[in-house]
C-alpha cells in the first residue's frame, strides 16, 4: 500500500496526529515570521487582514501538511507542484537591500523548514509525547523529505536534532521582526476570521500566546517581548496539562480521520 512520504514505520506517524500539535503549528509561523524574506514574501503576496484571504491561507497550509503527511506519493507529488509553482512565479521587495527576491529562495525555504520541524518536535516532547533522543532524531530525518518536496535538496537540510540546533543558532544573527509586518499578538486580538468563525476569536489570542511562550527566550525578545525562565515553565506545565486532558477524550473524537487510519495501519503492521 502507498503511504507516502512516512508511514506505520515513522516517527513522524506517531507524532503528528496528537491534537497538541496545533500549538506546534502556531509556533512554527511564529519561527517563519523572524526571518525577514520569509516573512515579507508572504506579507506582499497576500492581504494578511482580509479575512477571506487570511483564512484561505490558513486552509490551503493546513490541507498541505495534511497531505504531505498522510497522503500518498501522487498525492503528495501533486501538492508539491502546486506550491513550487506558486512560489516560483511570485516575488517580493526587500528593502534592506532593494533587491527584489523570489518566494522559493532556498534560504527562507530552508528557515520555513527548519521551523516547523523544531517546533512540531519542541512542542511534542514538552507536552509529554515519549520520544527518545534517538527517535528524535529519526524524526528530524524524516522530514527531509518533507523539505524535498517544496524544492529543498535533503542533503542541504539537517537530519538530526544536533544538526538542526546548529543551524538555528547560526542562523539567529540574520533574523529579525520586519517592523511593516502586524506584530502576530495584537493580531490575535482581532484576527481576520470569516464572520461564521467569529465565536472562535476569544481563543485565538490564548493559543498565540501559548505558542509565542514555546518559543526560544531569542526568539520571543525579538518580538518584543518578555522571556524569562517562569514563561519557559509556564509554557511546559501547560502543554503536559492539555496534553493529559485531552489524552481524557475519546480517541474517535480526539485524532482526525487521517490520523485514525493511521493508527489502524500501524496497529495491523503491529499484528
């Protein structure tokens, strides 16, 4: 059977369908957005405060980690297409330097990926996922292949959580918050949801702030705002607490549908 680019044998299976995740994912557009090409191409390439483009966006990512995930290789070969395109035929202003810049340049690609792989793994084994370094590592190797298919060559990308450390804190002299970008927690405040999602707003600034407190104490001083080692703890204690109480939840309800086939494959591959 075609599983994709992971499968019942992957870390990466066992790892993502936990519901936590989400923070993970507000954590990872929280890295993508201290890298200033990267941020920039998405702020001039699409109207962040429309509501119906914002939430668009926010669909089309969600479905594309969804199938790069779970789907299988032409699956998974078709999205990546589409979002190379995509990035290939649109282009952004830097004006640090007033050059213009394509959107699949390697290095904010390579950032982009980089980011969410930490923050996907930071958030697991801080809620309390079990994970060995070993499996940790497995998983940070796994997702070159993720990195693969937005255009990214597996050998430029690292392959193991040592790897990974190295490049973000040589990465961390070149980043920064682009100050015409609107700063992510006053967005939160007033997020541009369609009008059905309204009753959702009273959330949003919540789950950005849990994620803005994952986030490395650099990262979070470069939004402005306050790292201490209390916000470290206090991010942890609230991801094991949500973690357990949502482990309390039916697990028909509580992982998505891919996520339960999934767990189904590997049970049977178990057997």
């Amino acid at each position: 059977m075609d599983h994709g680019l992971f499968g019942p044998d992957s870390v990466t299976w066992r790892v993502m369908g936990e519901p936590i995740l989400l923070v993970g994912g507000f954590r990872a557009l929280l890295m993508q957005g201290l890298h200033p090409r990267a941020m920039r191409g998405v702020a001039q390439n699409s109207a962040l405060m429309d509501p119906a483009e914002a939430w668009s966006r926010f669909v089309r990512t969600t479905e594309f980690v969804r199938v790069r995930t779970y789907g299988t290789t032409e699956e998974v070969a078709r999205a990546g297409a589409r979002v190379r395109r995509i990035h290939a035929g649109l282009t952004a202003l830097d004006p640090d330097t007033g050059e213009r810049f394509r959107l699949d340049d390697p290095d904010a690609l390579l950032w982009v990926h980089v980011g969410e792989v930490d923050s996907y793994l930071s958030v697991a084994r801080r809620a309390g996922v079990r994970l060995t370094d070993a499996e940790a590592d497995r998983f940070v190797a796994e997702w070159r292949r993720a990195a693969e298919v937005v255009g990214l060559r597996p050998q430029d990308v690292p392959g193991s959580v040592a790897e990974m450390d190295d490049y973000i804190q040589a990465s961390r002299p070149a980043l920064y918050f682009a100050p015409e970008v609107p700063h992510p927690l006053r967005q939160s405040l007033n997020p541009p949801l369609p009008a059905r999602l309204t009753p959702l707003k009273p959330v949003l600034p919540v789950l950005t702030l849990l994620a803005f407190a994952t986030l490395p104490r650099w990262a979070r001083k470069l939004y402005g705002l306050p790292a201490t080692p209390l916000g470290d703890l206090w991010a942890t204690a609230t991801l094991r607490t949500l973690h357990t109480g949502i482990g309390l939840v039916p697990a028909q309800v509580r992982y998505s549908p891919d996520a339960r086939r999934a767990h189904r494959v590997v049970a049977e591959r178990a057997a």
